[in-house]
C-alpha cells in the first residue's frame, strides 16, 4: 500500500487515543473475536503512564520470532550464541519475544533485568562461550557497573550487547563497548510489533559521521539539532510514512495479523528516505556511502530514524532540551558516568517564579559538595556545547535558564518512582523548589 493509496481510500491515522480507546481488543480483532487458542496478550510498558494490552496470533509470533532471529544472525554471526536475555519477563512483548526468537539461535538463559543472576550465569557457564546479552541500554551499563563494584572480571568473557526499548546516544555505545562488542540496537513498539527496525553497521557509521560532522547531520536530518536513533527496515513488511509535523506512522503490510494494524501512529518523531536517496544526500555533503563500511556489503533497505516521543523535552526561553543531550553530555566525561545509575530532566519553579531546568541525576556513591560541583559544571557546559539552541539562552538569559543539577542517592528523590517502572523515567514534570 502507497501514500497515494492510503489517501485515496481516505484512511484515517489511527493511535491509542482515536482507535485503541475507543474501540475494546476484541473490536479489533479480525472478525470481531478472540481465537479460543493460539494467541498470546502482551502488555505494554505503560511509559505514557497507561499500560496497553495488545493481541496477537501464533502465526504472526511465528513471523516477527523468524524476522528477529535471522536478524540477529546477520549481526553477530552465525556461530554458537549464548542469549542472556535481560529484557523485563512477564506480561511485556519484548522479553517473551526475544526469548523466544533468540532459541533459534542458541542457548537462552531468561534473567530478566537481574545483575546478580547474570553474573552468576557467567561464572556457571564461563568463557568459552560467545554471549549475547540483550537489554535495556542503561541495564547494560548497570551490569558493567555492578560487576566492577564486585570485582568481577568481564574481561575474559566474549560479550555483545542487542538493546532495545529506549535511544542510546553514541556517548553510551563507547561506554558500553569497552565491555560488549558490536552492540546494536532495535526498535519496534508493543502497539505495532517488536523489530520493526534495527541498527546496522551502516546506520552506526552513519550516525557517527553525522554526530562528528554537522554538515553530514544536516544533509541526512534537516535543521534539527539532535541527533537520532538511526536504522534500517523491510518496507515489504512494514509500510512507513511521515506526518506533516514529522511523526512516524506504520502500516504493518503481512497478512495472518489478529489486530490489524494500519496507518497507526504511535507518536514517535521521526523521518524515512529510500537507500538511493540517503547516498545521494550524502554525496552532496561530500562522504560516499559505501566508503562508511569498509568495503562490507550492506543491506540497500530504507532508512528510519527517530528522535522519540513528540512530548519528550523541556522547554525554557525558546531553547528545547533533549534527555539525549544530557546524555550526551554525561558520557563525555567517563568518570561522571560511571558514577551515574540514571538521570532525569524537567523543570523548576523557583520561589520568585522564576522556571529553570532541573537536571536530576541518582549516583552509586557517596554525594560530596565537590562533586556536586563537577556535575554543575561540566554537564552545564556539555549540554550548552551540544545544543546550539541552549547555548544561545545561556548566553542572553544565563540567569533565567541556568540550570539546577541535583544529586541523589540510589532510588531517593525523583528516582524513587523508578523501582515499579520498566524503563527509567527521563522527562518530569514540573516541580516547585
């Protein structure tokens, strides 16, 4: 199906609040009904604050396991794999599915988000396996942290990292990449379907590039100053267009689904560009597209790229600020990070009325007035580096923009919500001083 056709059949978009609200899971299932056997509910992470329940067949399982499966192959080989799943067990589409595609593959050993089973796992196991430890890109780096507080050597351990679920800035990928190599990322949504993208070696050195050279950024991205998550996909399964305000909509084109999903926007900004089109931008900018892989044949698939969900910023003074630039910012300095379990943003009325941003981060040590200090300093000034937008504020209204960055302690402060959520809350909202 084309944009034209969409069009000419006068298709609505359809999202949870127009469609998934107001029409009950059975309603949307093909024929108005439930199979007695074969279909499976998962459930959403409830990052929007609702959780959502989604149907799907054996059939369609079956196809988005393979997809996942012989992805993962192309990625990381096809030798022997040993598959620690990481991803949140239970009720939620990615952990079942991920457990289930990756026994296609190799061993799997289901842990959930849980360090202390993944190092145990390890040391059962040890070396002379190949393992795949699949998560959420701040779980990954929570694994490396507690395994260095404990004295547990990674080191001698073959690892790779597959993430999911969030953005990673190129920042984390170094950070985690001492430890697992390659380490790519996936991205789907539990409204559509797990896979519906995923990082290659083209799409890293791609951003790369693009992070190193504004130039490269703007000629793939257009004026905006952040710098997204950027994949490839199969445009025979999955048909993906763009909103006039730049949001990703997705028609899933296969047959055999239970709840059809059709021209369905999940509210992720974004943009689509054919394989042809993305070389010929990057031509103008002066790389040549083949050059960026070493020689490697690489998928001629499209390109998406996605920035994250539309209501995802702070906003003060005209300038917006992204957790990815804080991010960002954070993993320019190693040490800082590794200090770091988890960040937030948001903002702050002050007592005068004043609203500034609030940069809030959880910290695995002690919490000294000196590196309170460091923070307020150096993640200011990387974030007034990254973001131009920013920058300028600072430098018009310093004292009305000037953020506030706090320490706290392990699941104290804003991250106390945290220890009942999936993913780990990045955007706040307003508080009072």
């Amino acid at each position: 199906m084309t944009d034209r056709d969409i069009v000419a059949l006068r298709l609505p978009f359809t999202d949870k609040r127009g469609y998934i609200d107001r029409y009950d899971l059975v309603a949307r299932c093909v024929d108005g009904r439930l199979p007695a056997a074969g279909c499976a509910i998962d459930e959403s992470s409830g990052s929007t604050g609702t959780p959502y329940n989604w149907a799907r067949s054996r059939r369609e399982r079956d196809t988005i396991e393979t997809s996942v499966s012989h992805f993962t192959r192309y990625l990381y080989g096809d030798g022997a794999l040993v598959t620690i799943n990481a991803f949140s067990m239970g009720a939620w589409a990615t952990g079942t599915s991920m457990g289930m595609a990756m026994q296609r593959n190799g061993i799997v050993k289901n842990t959930g988000p849980d360090a202390d089973k993944i190092l145990t796992t390890l040391a059962f196991l040890g070396t002379g396996h190949r393992y795949l430890v699949c998560g959420y890109p701040p779980f990954l780096k929570h694994l490396m942290d507690v395994a260095r507080d404990r004295g547990f050597g990674l080191d001698g351990y073959d690892l790779a990292g597959a993430v999911g679920g969030e953005g990673m800035s190129e920042g984390l990928r170094d950070y985690l990449s001492s430890t697992f190599a390659p380490v790519y990322s996936g991205y789907g949504a539990t409204d559509v379907e797990l896979g519906l993208a995923g990082e290659t070696p083209l799409t890293v050195a791609l951003r790369r590039q693009a992070l190193a050279d504004p130039d490269v950024r703007r000629a793939l991205f257009g004026d905006d100053p952040r710098l997204p998550m950027l994949f490839q996909y199969n445009p025979l399964s999955h048909h993906v267009t763009v909103t006039d305000d730049g949001e990703l909509v997705f028609t899933v084109n296969r047959s055999g689904l239970l709840c059809p999903r059709i021209a369905y926007n999940i509210h992720d900004e974004g943009g689509v560009a054919t394989h042809a089109d993305v070389a010929e931008r990057l031509r103008a900018a002066g790389v040549d597209i083949a050059a960026l892989t070493a020689g490697e044949a690489a998928p001629r698939l499209p390109f998406l790229w996605v920035y994250g969900r539309k209501d995802s910023t702070v906003s003060v003074m005209g300038a917006n600020i992204y957790p990815e630039d804080v991010e960002q910012a954070l993993y320019r300095h190693p040490k800082l990070a590794a200090m770091t379990s988890s960040f937030c943003l948001g903002l702050e009325e002050q007592a005068e009325g004043t609203v500034r941003p609030y940069f809030a981060f959880e910290m695995r040590g002690p919490i000294t007035a000196g590196l309170a200090e460091r923070f307020q300093r150096d993640i200011v000034s990387e974030v007034a580096w990254i973001n131009a937008d920013f920058r300028v504020a600072m430098g018009e209204h310093r004292d009305g923009v000037q953020p506030v960055v706090r320490l706290f302690g392990a699941g104290q402060g804003p991250f106390v919500r945290d220890r009942t959520r999936i993913k780990q809350t990045r955007v706040l909202s307003p508080v009072a001083a």
